[in-house]
C-alpha cells in the first residue's frame, strides 16, 4: 500500500515538473512557454473599395473625385456577380486630364476570397496583351491577396511608384504584402473601363 502511495505522489510530483518546464505547450530554449499568436501579426478585415479609396486620398494629394459604383453603375456589370469584384470605385488623379464619363487616374476592386481576385488579375494581364491594340488596357496593376489595385498608365512609372508605396502601406493593415503582385504593362494608355 505504502508503495502504492509513494508512487502516486511521485507520478503527480512528476506531473507537476513538466507543467512547470512548459510541458506540451510549447517551449523556447529557456522553458517558458511561447504563444504562437505573439509570432504572427494580426491584420483588420479588408474594408470595401471606397475605404480604400479614401485612404488613398488622404495620403496623395493628387487624389481628388472618388466614384463609388453599385450593381446598377458600374461600367463592366460585374459588380456582385459570382467570381467578381464585391466592391469597385475609381478616382481621379487632378495630374491627368479627365475625360469621358469615369474619372481618369485609378479602380480599385475588392473580392471575397483569393481565387476570384487571381482570376480576374489574369484576365486583367491577359487585357494588356499589345496585340489588342486601342482595346487594350494599359495599367499599371497591383494585386493583393483580395484586392486589385490599377492606376491609369498616362501617369509616369515614378508617379506611379509613389502610389504603389502608398497602396503598400495601407494594405499591410490587412495582410502580409510580399505576397502581393505587380504588372506595370508596356502597353499605352486606354480609355476602355474594364
């Protein structure tokens, strides 16, 4: 009985030690226990397009007029659709001169999930192609993981650069951006919204 004893309380003493040493959960070199949540970042839910939009007004200058579409204005009809953008405004850069009935200087379009933003950032490339001629787009594009960024290619690579920076900044509120794309294209500039 006496052994029976002994061998409970050295089992809970022994119980005791790993618990203190870190046990299961995770140790670090020096026995204390790291909370893998403290390692990761944490980012806020992606706002729609005109948050976006007027975050990028409120660092560029240049930014004026932002126009917000829904179902029934934007140009393309994709607005809502299954596999399409869940957002979509434009805004005018005052650099450029404004023409037709959207404003010339960048779209941004926000998506629900990663999939439907690498499809429509493939069509989008495939839209540059310099084979299509006055039909193609020429944009400088920037996409992350559920949003695509496009600023007007009548601006230079280096005005365009500055945005770019800008965009970066407020999207690491959202998520990791070395997974982000770029495609600065070598088409010249179109007046087709797409």
């Amino acid at each position: 009985m006496k052994k029976r004893i002994l061998a409970i309380l050295l089992a809970g003493m022994m119980a005791m030690s790993a618990t203190a040493c870190g046990g299961s959960g995770g140790t670090s070199d020096r026995g204390q226990t790291v909370s893998q949540k403290e390692t990761e970042p944490e980012y806020g839910e992606l706002p729609d397009s005109q948050n976006l939009a007027e975050q990028i007004k409120a660092t560029n200058p240049n930014v004026g007029e932002i126009e917000v579409f829904d179902e029934s204005t934007d140009p393309n009809g994709n607005l809502g659709r299954p596999g399409e953008y869940i957002s979509k405004a434009d805004f005018e850069d005052t650099r450029l001169d404004q023409y037709g009935e959207y404003y010339t200087g960048g779209t941004i379009e926000t998506f629900e999930n990663e999939s439907d933003c690498d499809n429509r950032y493939e069509y989008l490339k495939a839209m540059q192609d310099s084979s299509l001629g006055a039909f193609g787009l020429g944009q400088y594009m920037y996409k992350y993981d559920k949003a695509i960024f496009r600023i007007e290619y009548d601006l230079t690579p280096d005005q365009a650069e500055e945005y770019h920076a800008q965009i970066d900044t407020i999207m690491e509120q959202y998520q990791d951006i070395s997974t982000q794309e770029s495609d600065t294209g070598d088409n010249t500039s179109s007046q087709a919204e797409e």
